[in-house]
C-alpha cells in the first residue's frame, strides 16, 4: 500500500494555506453554488494527488447522488450522477455520517461492509470520505477515490482534509443560502408576475389561458393545464390548458377531443387521493408501475410531473399541472415551491374576487342556462325555433335538432334542458363525431374491467351519468350502425348493459340529439337505421342557415361586437356601412359561428376605430367587391337598356306601404328574380314570400317556395 512521504505531507501542509486562499474568492465571489463545489473538488483532487474527487449529496430521502466530480485522468472511471439508494435509518444504526470513512483496500476480503455499497462501475480501490459539516449538520460528502492502486489513510491526512472541510463548510452553508435567497427572489418575482396577470382580467378563460401560457414558461414544462372539478366530484373538466412552441402535444389534444374536456377521476385513486387530501404530487416516470409508466410515455408524451392542488378556502377547487416530455431524475425544492405558488395565487385570485369553488364550477352552466338570451335575431324561423324548443322543453319527447355547422344547435339543446324539470340534473353532452367508433359504445354505455385493452377499471357511461338529467347527443349522424342499434334499445326501454359485462342497467335519460347531415338521406343510403330515425325525430327542430335569415345579421354583428369589445378591453367606435354591407351579403357557409370569429378578428385588427371593410376576412372583401361590380354593370346595362328603374315617394306615407314600394320596385329592376331581389333589399328569400303573399292576399305556389 502507498504511505504519505514526509515531502508529500510537507506539501499537504503548504497546499492547506493555498488551497483555503484559493477558494477564499469563490467563496465570496462566485456565490453560484454549482461554481462553488466544482472548484472544491478540482483543488482537493490535485492537491491530494488522487484519482477521483467527488462530492456527494442527498437528492430526496432515502437516496444520495455524485453532483460534483474531478478526475485525474479520462481513463478514471466518471461517477458523476451516479444515485445510491440509502435506508438512511438502518444506517444510522451502522455508521456515522458525521464522522470520516476510511476504506485502504475495498478488495480485501472480509474488509469493511461499507465497501458493499459501492457501484462496482466505479472502480474505486481506496476511498476516504470527509463529511462537511456544519453546527452539527451535515451538510454534504466529500470522496477521495484511488482506482489504480491501493492507498492508506493516515491520522494526518485525515486530520488535513476535516479542517479544510471546516472552512468550506462555511463557504458551502454561505453559498447554498444565498442561492436559496436568490431562488425566492426569483420565485418572488414570478408570482408577482402571475399576481399581476390575475388581477388584469376578469373573464376567467382568458384570465387561466395568460396565466398558464406564462406558468409555462417560467418552470420550464412542455405543457400545462388547469382542471376544474365538477360539481359530483367524479370528474374533471378542462378549464384551460397551454403548450410551449416546442412540445408535440397531438396525443394530448386527442384525448383531450375524446373526452369532451371531461374525464372520469374514479379510474384514478392517485388523483381521488389527491383531491382528498390536497399536497402536490412529483410524478417520474420511472418509478411508475409499467403499465401506468408506458401510458404517460405514449399518450401524455411525459416523462415527469408536478400536480398541485388549486384550493379556495381549504376546498380542493381544480388541478394545476405541468408535464415535461425529458427524462428526469427528481424536482428540486424550488421547482416545487413555484408550482406551488402559482396554484395558489389562482385560489387567491379566485377568493378575492369572491368567486367561490361553486361558483366557478357552475359558471359554464349559468352561461348555458341564459341560451335563450344568445340566440340572436328575430327572423321568423329563427322565432319558430326558439318559440319549438320552449313548448318541448318541459316534456320528455326526444327531440331532433337539425341544422347545418355553426347554426347554434347547442344552445337550442341547452334552451330546452334550462328550461325543462330536468334542469337540476346532469347535463351531459357528447359529441359523436369527435369520437373513434371503437370507443363510441364505451363513452356511451361505459365498460367493465377488462372489456378490452387499457380497460383496467371499470367506466361508467354518459347514460348511467345523464340518469335523470339529459344527455344531448350531438352530430349523431356520424354514429356507427352498432351502436344506433344498442342507443334505439335505451330510447325504448331506458335499458342498456356496459360493455363487455353482462348485467342490465337502466337509466332515466332525455335524449336531445342534433346533426348537420340530412338523416332522411342517410336513411336512404343505409347509413342510419330508419326506426332509431323515426324514435329520435318525435319532434323535430330545423336551424335555418344563416344565409336565409340576412336580415339577423346586423343585429348578430351589434352583439358580437359588443361582446368581443368587452372581452378585449379594446375600444372600437362601431362598423361602417360598407363593412356592414358586405357582411350582410356574404353567404356564410360557416353559419354564425363564421360571422363571429369575423367580428372578433375585426375588433382585434380595428382596435381605436370603427370597423371597415378591409379588416373583414379576405373572402368576405372578395365577395363584396363582386357584388359591387356585379350590381355596376347591371345598372350601367339597365342604363343603356333604358331599364333604369327610379322610386318616387309622395309623402306622407306609412313605413309598411314605403317598404312595399321598395320591394316592387326592386323586383322590377331585377325582372321578377325573386333570389337577386331578396338579396339586392338585405332580406331572406322566405321574408320576401312572406311578404308578397301578404301584399297579393293569397299564398303562394309550393312551386314559388322553391323559387329561383
């Protein structure tokens, strides 16, 4: 074995001096504690003229970790990173951390047992460990390590490495506390930031959606989402959910779609838990059992996550989490404490603005209860709807709602809930289209424990959910041959089974179901069974389209406007006449759901003006502009034709007889084309039936109704 020679302990003794002197400045200087710990191993490592320095410390209980390291040479075995786990109790029992560990030979057969709980990687032969220590805590471990050769720890060796540990002690405590100060001051800082956003805004989707975006970006995660927790206490509904530029989130989103934003907890006793008894939960993933790990890898795309409580007056309210998509190996303290933080600045906001939990969790539902109030416009068919889905509404008939994308099938589903016996039950509410055809029978009737693969607790179904409330089934024409058959079942008897089990359940449900495909049609074809047609269209509701009401689009656009204004906080004198005109003869395939994301992008690009036609989409301009070229030359061609039509008014006249003149005159100008007319006065083509039919005193031919 090698023995310190008087020269080399003569050198050891000068190196002390140095080596203190060396590290004085970092420990005043270089307060990053990282730099701090990399210049202790490097100085001790040469000057002990070793293999290897390392510096060990405790990452979580019952585990240590190699978090600085200095080799002699590139053929030294790297420990760096290299975990331990410690039962720290039995241990006790053992050893004493506070004092060194001398360790000459570990191959000696029959040596020291603390030689087992070296990795084999390491290659270490002779290993001194000094603990740093100090007011009697330890405050980490520093490693000697000789791979080549074995080495023996003299009494004055030893003795020279505890009092240079002593004072790095002080400089490692100075360092580690100022990095914690600074860490608060920064953990300070943001949630000053998040504070300040909170008490910016007052709607709460766009006050979650900032606050996220920003979260996000502070710890660091791929994505982020806030989950509220619905009034029965067995679900979770997505409130808001934020991804970095850089994260693939397309599994994400999908499930997010299949679930209706919903998702049933009672499958999850890790989140149940969680609820009842708020802490924030640290997820790896490699300490996750291996099913649980590889559906967090492939469907959530993580690899770890921080859950924490968002609580209102010591009431779990919802969920903050935030999910990385790289592998790591645990959170810090301060990662913790900010996720922490954040949660609870939403809870804070939330109290102050006397918005309790139940409040927000019925917010959605209030909004929903007032259908009535945003069912914009006062054409007939839009009043006969709406007048339809009032007489129906305290009824338990089933009733069909057809109508094209973007009409507001929604809000006539929830008139008729809100306004029914049933409105203190549950509202569930599916969308058919949005679910793979596989999964449609499962969401619908729910499933036993191993019905198929992933089912591996049992689920309960929207039916056995929506048990004496209402279930609206929405784009039900996309629904599977199969499943219309088990769905026809439960409309005529209210009984169903799960899927994969055995045993007839039953539920008090109303069915509202709406599509955009023409059913009859579908029938036809033998898409759709034509008795579950027959069941579902007891009483049917047509939407009309937005371009055979135009004359609901002015008022449609007043309330968009108004309400877009709001939202923004951005002001907006009003529209001109010429962006109002091209808004009115645009066709709207996209329905109102169309001329609201028009209005809001609008309000968005004319903020501080009055809206013009140039800040309208460009296919909304391009029409305008042909109409307007269009409408040229046929008055240049009525000119020249000596067609020109010119209205003349003796007043006093009543507005009904003015507005009469203008329709004949207008449909003298277009020779009797009902369509140009209808389009030309800013009317629908069933307004202008109406009226001649009224004007002419009989009705009209089923032919006409069909007009050209």
């Amino acid at each position: 074995m090698q023995t310190p020679t008087r020269e080399r302990k003569a050198r050891m003794y000068e190196a002390r001096e140095a080596i203190i002197d060396r590290l004085a400045p970092n420990i005043h200087s270089e307060i990053d504690l990282d730099k701090f710990l990399h210049a202790v191993v490097a100085e001790l490592g040469r000057m002990m003229d070793v293999d290897r320095c390392d510096v060990v410390q405790v990452v979580r209980s019952g585990e240590l970790r190699i978090s600085h390291e200095w080799r002699a040479a590139a053929d030294v075995p790297s420990s760096l990173g290299t975990s331990f786990p410690v039962d720290f109790a039995q241990l006790a029992e053992r050893f004493d951390f506070a004092r060194p560990i001398r360790l000459d030979d570990t191959t000696t057969r029959g040596g020291d047992p603390r030689a087992s709980l070296l990795p084999p990687s390491l290659g270490t032969r002779s290993l001194l460990i000094v603990p740093v220590v100090l007011d009697g805590n330890v405050l980490g471990l520093l490693g000697l390590h000789m791979t080549r050769a074995a080495r023996h720890w003299d009494d004055e060796e030893v003795a020279l490495i505890q009092s240079i540990a002593r004072q790095i002690a002080v400089g490692y405590q100075y360092a580690r506390l100022y990095t914690d100060k600074r860490r608060e001051a920064s953990r300070t800082r943001a949630l000053l930031e998040i504070a300040n956003l909170l008490n910016s805004r007052s709607d709460f989707g766009e006050l979650t959606s900032h606050v996220l975006e920003r979260a996000n970006e502070m710890v660091g995660a791929d994505y982020c989402a806030l989950g509220v927790v619905e009034p029965s206490g067995k679900a979770i509904g997505l409130a808001a959910f934020k991804a970095a530029p850089h994260a693939t989130t397309l599994r994400v989103r999908e499930l997010i779609e299949s679930h209706g934003k919903s998702i049933d907890i009672s499958a999850f006793p890790a989140v149940v838990e969680l609820l009842a008894e708020p802490r924030t939960l640290r997820v790896i993933d490699t300490s996750l059992p291996e099913p649980v790990r590889f559906a967090f890898n492939a469907t959530l795309g993580g690899r770890a996550a921080l859950v924490a409580p968002v609580t209102i007056r010591k009431q779990t309210f919802g969920l903050l989490g935030f999910v990385w998509g790289e592998p790591r190996e645990a959170f810090d303290e301060h990662e913790v404490a900010l996720v922490e933080g954040i949660a609870v600045q939403i809870g804070t906001a939330l109290e102050r603005d006397q918005l309790s939990a139940e409040v927000m969790r019925l917010r959605s539902a209030l909004h929903e209860r007032h259908a009535e109030d945003r069912i914009i416009g006062q054409s007939p068919a839009i009043l006969r709807a709406r007048e339809l889905a009032l007489n129906v509404a305290d009824t338990q008939t089933s009733v069909l709602i057809q109508g094209e994308s973007g009409t507001g099938k929604e809000l006539l589903a929830n008139l008729i809930h809100y306004n029914s016996r049933r409105k203190e039950g549950p509202y569930v509410k599916l969308n058919c289209g949005a679910i793979p055809e596989s999964l449609l029978e499962s969401e619908l009737f729910g499933h036993e424990r191993g019905a198929f693969t992933d089912a591996r607790q049992r689920r309960r179904g929207r039916f056995e959910e929506a048990d004496g409330g209402t279930l609206f089934l929405d784009e039900i024409g996309e629904m599977s041959l199969s499943a219309q058959v088990r769905l026809l079942r439960v409309l005529q008897d209210g009984e169903f089974a799960r899927v994969g089990g055995g045993e007839v359940l039953r539920s008090d449900a109303r069915v509202i179901a709406a599509t955009n495909v023409d059913l009859e049609r579908a029938v036809e074809q033998g898409t759709f069974r034509r008795d579950l047609y027959y069941r579902l269209s007891v009483f049917p509701i047509q939407l009309p389209p937005l371009r055979e009401r135009p004359e609901d689009v002015h008022t449609l656009v007043i309330h968009f406007l108004e309400h877009y204004k709001q939202k923004t906080g951005r002001f907006i004198s009003g529209i001109s006449r010429e962006a109002l005109r091209a808004l009115v003869a645009y066709d709207w395939p996209g329905n109102v759901r169309e001329l609201e994301n028009a209005v809001e992008r609008a309000v968005i690009i004319a903020s501080g003006r009055q809206i013009e036609t140039d800040d309208l989409p460009e296919q909304i301009v391009r029409v305008a502009r042909e109409e307007r070229t269009r409408t040229r030359g046929e008055r240049e061609r009525a000119a020249a034709e000596g067609r020109s039509v010119t209205l003349e008014l003796d007043v006093p006249l009543t507005l009904d007889e003015i507005e009469r003149r203008a329709i004949e005159a207008t449909l003298d100008y277009t020779g009797g084309d009902k369509t140009r007319a209808a389009r030309t006065l800013g009317i629908g083509r069933k307004t202008l039936y109406r009226k001649l039919r009224q004007y002419e005193g009989e009705a009209a031919g089923p032919h006409e109704d069909e007009g050209d």
